[in-house]
C-alpha cells in the first residue's frame, strides 16, 4: 500500500465480505480441533472422489445384467475383489455407482427439506398472530406423522423413480429442521439489532432476510449434514422395500437383491456386509461432521464444555 | 392451579386430535386426489381386474363430488370399514386385527429395553464425560445410529440364526412359531418367545442407541445447573447428587424426544418383520407393497400414525405429571 493512501477505502460490500471470511476461517480453525469431525470429513471426502470418479472407476457396462461376465454369487478373487451378485456382476462396481446414487438422493433431498424447513420455521418465528400459530401447528402435525410409513406410502403412490424418491423424502423430513430454526429465529427476534432495525422502518423481508436468516444459517448448517444422514438412511430403506428405482444400482436396492437371493443363508457376506459399511461409513461421516458443526454453532453445548472443566474432579465408585 | 392443569390436558388431547385430523386428511388425499384418476392410477400397470376396479370406484365414491367423498371416507374410517384388500379379498380391518399382536409385543418389549438400557447408557457416559466408558458407549451408539435397524437384523440373523463357520445358527431363521406348534399352549408361547428373541434384541440394540444419545446430551445441559452446585455444596455423595437431582430433571426433555422416537420404531419394525419374517403389520405393509395393494396399505397407515400420535399424547400427559412446571 502507497503512503498516499493512508486508509484503504473499502465499501460496505467488501467489509461483508471480509467479515464473512473472517468467521468462516474461524470456524474452519475450531471446527478442525474436533477431531471426529475431520474423520468424519475425511471419510465423506473419500466416498465423494468415488462417486465423481466412478467412470474412471469402474465401467459402467459392469452395471447391465445382460453384461455381465462372472458366475452366480462368486466369492471375492483377483478378478472381482468384492464377489459377483447373483446376476453375475462385480459388487465392487455396483458399490462404486452405488455411491453416486446414495450421496445425490441424500443431498438433493436435504436442499428440499431444508429450503421447506428453513422458510417454514423463520416465519413461523419472524411473524405474530394466526400466521405464526398455523405454521407451528402445521409442523407439530407433520411432526408426529410416522416419517416412514409417510414416505412408503407417498413412494408407492408416485411411483418407483430417482427423482419421486428425492421428492418424498426432502417432504417428509422438514419438521424437525422447521421447529429447531423457529426455536432460533424466535431468540434472534428478541436481540437489540432487530429491534433497532424494525424501529428504523425495516420491511419483515428485510428484517427476514438481512438478520434472521444470516444468524440462524449456521445452525441449518449444521442441521443440515444431520438431515443428510438421515436421508441417506431412508433411501437405502425404501430401496430395500423394493421402493427404488429400478433401473439404478443403490447400496439399498444390493441390499434388497442379496436378501432376496437368499445370500444371508447361502453365506455370500460379500453381498451383504459391504454395502451396509458403505452406508455406516457415508451416514457416520455426516454424522460426525455434523455434531462437531452443531458443537461449534450452539452455545448451550459450548456452555457445556465450560462445564466440564470447571466440574469437580471428585468421583466415586458406585 | 388444578384449573391450569386441566387446561395443558385439553390443549395437548386438542393437538393430537388435531394431529389425527391432518393425518385423515394426508391419508384421504394421497390416495385419491394426488395421482389424477384413482382408479386408473392404482390399476397402472397392475393386474388389477374389472370386478377389482368396479368395487373399489364404488368403495372410494368417486361418483360423488369431493366433500361429500371425503365425509364417505370419515364415516367409513370410523366405523373401522378400511375396504378390501386386493391381495387377501379379506376386509383391511380384520387383516390388522390379525397381525396387531406381533408387532405390539416386538415394538412394546424393544422400546422398554432400549429406554431403560438406552438411559442407563447415556447417563453414565454423561456423568463421567470424556471418560473411556463414554468414548466407547458414545462411538458404538453413533454406529449403530448410522445402521440401517434392518441390515443390523440381516446380520444378527447372519449369526445366530443361520451361523457363522464352524458355529451353528441356535436360533430360528424365521416366522413367529414352528410348524405343528399350538400357540396357545405352554410350549406355544416359549416357543413364541425364541422367534420373537432376535427381532426384540434388533429393535433393542437399534433404539438404545438413539435413546442413550438423548439421555447423555439433556444430563450434560444439566450438569452446569446451579441446584447441582448446591447439592454438592451441601455435601451431598456424587452418587445421590446424580440419582436424585441432575438425572431427574435430565429425564424430562428425553421423555418428549423418546415419545417423538416412537415414530422411528414403528418405522423399524416394517423393515424388522420384514427380515425375521414375523407376521406383524410391518411384515403386511411390505406384503402389500408388492402387490402394491392400496387399501391395505392406507390401513397399515393410518394404524401406524395413530398409534404413534396415541403415544405422543401419553407422554405429553406424562410429562404434566412429572414436571409440575408445564402445569402452571
């Protein structure tokens, strides 16, 4: 910098800006003191290459049945690292292509949920009166709908296909995400920077968007890779239940084949085991991820860690 | 204070009734408004025969306009008239009277296991935070929170059931009684008992991990409390500072979620009859998606939803009684 130019001029965009970098490397900097967070991490990043590299992978020929080229429920050998199913297929390569289907139906279907989870609770927080209370109550119903037997209903009535499955699920899975943020929006509306905001003739719009949203987003963040486990979970259920799509190869929809195959009695783990560690793995890395965020964000939990250290050491055996 | 008592009650029974009404509504209008042409979309691509599409064009009163539709399917519903099934021509209601039992004795016998070991868990890896029963209880509880309940089952039953190697299986592979076996005798039931045992340890060790990972996150909110603080201040022993005033007032935050999990188990025991082959109602709703056999679906439905809004309401009234602060 010239000495002409004693102070660098920055206008209120870039201050943001710096601000926004500024907490986000900050949080990056905690975030990587937890370590079962980084595993986590680590761990989805791993099964992240894979799906994006699965062309380079693994051919996706080995995906048709009238392709393939091993015998019926072969163990694992040189050729085929993880067995064949039992129409002849490599595991390894269904698992490969498995692993786009898994992480894109959880991730398409968190936005959905998210987006119908966010919306509905900072405006059942923001507003006051009838708008408020029918949105809660709205979720409270939904809220108690079994999760499931919603969702195997919903398939069943749509029809078998990648994109219903992402629809019934992001659907289905807001309530819980629109209770946590009201829970949030209805705390940030009673902090001074809104009341200093609506007093100097903010719009709900403004005041919804430049404030609400911006300080509850992290905890839709950190909702959010919660969310993304579950919906994880769920796909491979449905599929399981004969609900997928029938013309992709899920981790669910091997695990639906091998049951069906019958390979829990004829002994073909290679089957069965590694497409239920794949789908442990992906969803306990979001998991993890998420919990560490979640840490990270809440102060009632940091609260907690305080706690913890200022807690008496004593201990008895009981 | 009574009054005020009596109206958390209301409010609450309102709410589920509430809850029950959304849910009639979500029932009636899945099946009937959402794909178009009811019958056409339920007959799609299935071997759905006339007679089948003539009764249930008749059943669903679809030559009348919609309100006067939906008070047929209020009427009908209430009077525990759930229509055919198209798989079993039997009547949906006696179908799930049939299988009702199964699912209430393996739901029932889990969920009481998983809460009482799931909180015995959780409290302990809370009081002693960072300790190594907590690394251990905490990392094998997020493990099996990742596993799907089902794949769990496939491999329990993986084990013990068909066997591993040289260990022979020791439990049955399946279904709820041997062949030849009279249910109601003394021998019926033991014999009920050992196929019911893997599917419960399933639903068990599947929910415990939910329940001990609520029970160890609401007793670390309380752990800072101040009322702690004086307890020990009084000189309380950690043991009876622990039972009597931090574990009780942990317990009611987890009261409202475990109820909220009920969804969850319910949920579990569609995919856990379905792998032990236990002749519930779980096991008839995968029976009627392969058909697909859509009034014995909407019946399974709407039995799983009102039961799991049933419970939430028991523990909404429940929490009134032990924490007298909702009261007033």
């Amino acid at each position: 910098m010239s000495a002409g130019e004693a102070v660098p001029r920055l206008t209120a965009r870039q201050v943001t800006r710096r601000r926004r970098r500024e907490s986000a490397r900050r949080t990056w900097n905690e975030f990587r003191s937890h370590r079962s967070g980084v595993v986590g991490l680590g761990i989805l990043v791993v099964f992240v290459l894979v799906a994006l590299g699965a062309p380079l992978l693994a051919d996706a020929t080995g995906l048709k049945v009238t392709a393939a080229t091993g015998g019926v429920l072969e163990a694992p050998s040189a050729e085929y690292w993880l067995g064949t199913d039992d129409n002849g297929r490599s595991v390894l390569t269904l698992l490969i292509w498995g692993a786009r289907v898994s992480l894109f139906v959880g991730l398409l279907a968190t936005a959905i949920s998210m987006v119908i989870g966010t919306l509905v609770g900072v405006a059942s927080g923001h507003f006051r009166g009838w708008p408020s209370s029918v949105l809660f109550r709205l979720t409270e119903w939904f809220l108690v709908i079994p999760f499931l037997p919603l969702a195997i209903v919903m398939a069943s009535v749509l029809g078998a296909s990648l994109i219903n499955i992402v629809l019934v699920i992001g659907v289905t899975s807001w309530p819980g995400t629109a209770l946590l943020i009201r829970a949030q929006t209805l705390s940030i509306e009673e902090r001074p920077f809104l009341e200093r905001a609506r007093a100097l003739g903010a719009g709900h719009w403004h005041q919804m968007s430049r404030h609400v949203l911006p300080n509850v987003m992290p905890m839709v963040f950190a909702n959010t890779t919660l969310t993304v486990a579950i919906a994880i979970l769920t796909e491979t259920t449905l599929s399981f239940l004969g609900l997928g799509d029938p013309l992709r190869v899920s981790w669910g929809s091997m695990l639906d084949d091998a049951f069906g195959a019958g390979a829990i009695t004829t002994g073909a783990w290679w089957f069965i085991i590694p497409p239920g560690i794949c789908v442990i793995l992906v969803v306990l890395s979001f998991t993890l991820i998420g919990r560490a965020l979640e840490e990270i964000f809440n102060p009632r939990l940091r609260r907690g860690i305080l706690d913890e250290t200022s807690k008496p050491r004593r201990r008895e055996r009981s | 204070m009574n009054q005020l008592g009596t109206r958390y009650v209301l409010g609450k029974v309102a709410g589920s009734l509430g809850s029950l009404a959304f849910m009639l509504v979500v029932n009636f209008f899945l099946f009937r408004v959402l794909p178009g042409d009811p019958v056409r979309t339920l007959a799609r691509n299935r071997l759905v025969s006339q007679q089948q599409i003539d009764e249930l064009t008749r059943t669903l009163g679809l030559d009348q306009s919609l309100p006067q539709q939906f008070l047929t399917y209020l009427q009908n519903t209430f009077t525990g008239e759930l229509g055919l099934s198209f798989r079993y021509r039997q009547p949906v209601a006696d179908l799930i009277l049939d299988r009702l039992w199964p699912t209430l004795v393996l739901v029932g016998t889990g969920t009481l296991l998983a809460t009482m070991i799931g909180l015995w868990i959780g409290v302990r890896s809370a009081w002693n935070r960072g300790s190594r029963f907590d690394k251990v209880s905490t990392g094998s509880s997020l493990t099996v929170y990742a596993m799907p309940e089902w794949w769990l089952g496939l491999m329990l039953l993986a084990v013990f059931s068909v066997g591993v190697g040289p260990l022979p299986g020791i439990f049955p592979t399946g279904g709820l009684i041997s062949p030849g076996v009279d249910p109601t005798s003394l021998e019926g039931v033991l014999d009920q008992a050992w196929h019911l045992a893997l599917p419960v340890l399933t639903v068990t060790l599947a929910y415990l991990a939910d329940f001990s990972l609520i029970m160890r996150s609401s007793l670390l909110d309380e752990m800072g409390a101040d009322y702690l603080m004086t307890a020990r201040a009084k000189g309380l022993r950690d043991t009876r500072v622990r039972r009597e005033h931090a574990v009780p007032n942990a317990l009611l935050p987890s009261v409202t979620l475990v109820a909220l999990n009920l969804g969850f188990v319910v949920a579990g025991a569609i995919t856990i009859e379905t792998v032990f082959s236990i002749p519930g109602l779980g096991l008839l709703t995968t029976e009627a998606l392969e058909v697909p056999d859509f009034p014995l679906l909407q019946g399974t439905f709407l039995v799983f939803s009102a039961a799991v809004i049933a419970a939430n309401l028991v523990a909404n009234l429940l929490y009134a009684v032990i924490d007298p602060r909702v009261r007033s």
